[in-house]
C-alpha cells in the first residue's frame, strides 16, 4: 500500500509529535511504543496527520477530545475515516477521557484489536 506523500502536513505532523496531548503521551509512551506491531505516532497518510498508525497491522488510533462530538467535526471524522478504509486499514477512535478513566480497559482493547487485525489474511 502507498499512500501518496504529502510534504506540506510534515512540519505540522513534527510539530503535533513535540506537542502531544497528555492522552496521547499517557499511550505512547505506556503502551504502543514498545507494542511488537510497532506504531507511528503523528504519520502523515495522504491529506490527514493520524494520532498513531500501525503499517504491519493496518490500523489507525485516533484519540478524540470533546470537539469531536460536534456534528461539523462528527463529518469531517466520517471522511477521514472512509478515505482511510479506501487503503484497507482499520480506523478505531477513542475517547480521551477513555484513555484518563480506563486506560488498563483501553489497552485490553487494544491488545485484541491488533491482535484481530495481525490475524486478518493480507488482501
């Protein structure tokens, strides 16, 4: 799979590494950076910036704060993930009070998303 690079989001993708929200420094940092999937976290994919990506199991994490729950940004999240799917990964999004409240439940679900995920045939 290639995703066409789009140099233009790299220095924004840069920037949004440096300056991660708590939720998304809490599950980098204690969960999928050392995950055998090995993730990506701020990877440009085509026109969008994803929180974390997994090439090996074709996923997307999106964490999503409260602005999310708006209907303009409820669409823009649509598109984005149907432009994903286009590539055949899977996008699970995640609420960030989820990642304060229930890290431990978040992780567990995790674990068996990617584990689904590594066990789908390529295709």
């Amino acid at each position: 799979m290639q995703f066409k690079h789009n140099k233009e989001l790299v220095p924004n993708a840069r920037e949004l590494r440096k300056n991660m929200t708590p939720e998304e420094r809490h599950l980098w940092y204690d969960y999928l950076r050392a995950h055998p999937a090995r993730f990506s976290r701020q990877k440009v994919l085509g026109r969008y910036i994803a929180d974390f990506y997994s090439a090996k199991a074709k996923l997307v994490i999106e964490l999503d704060g409260s602005q999310h729950y708006e209907s303009e940004q409820q669409e823009k999240d649509r598109e984005r993930t149907q432009f994903l799917e286009q590539y055949g990964l899977r996008v699970i999004r995640i609420p960030n009070n989820e990642v304060k409240s229930n890290f431990e439940g978040v992780c567990v679900y995790l674990e068996a998303a990617i584990g689904q995920s590594l066990s789908q045939p390529d295709g």
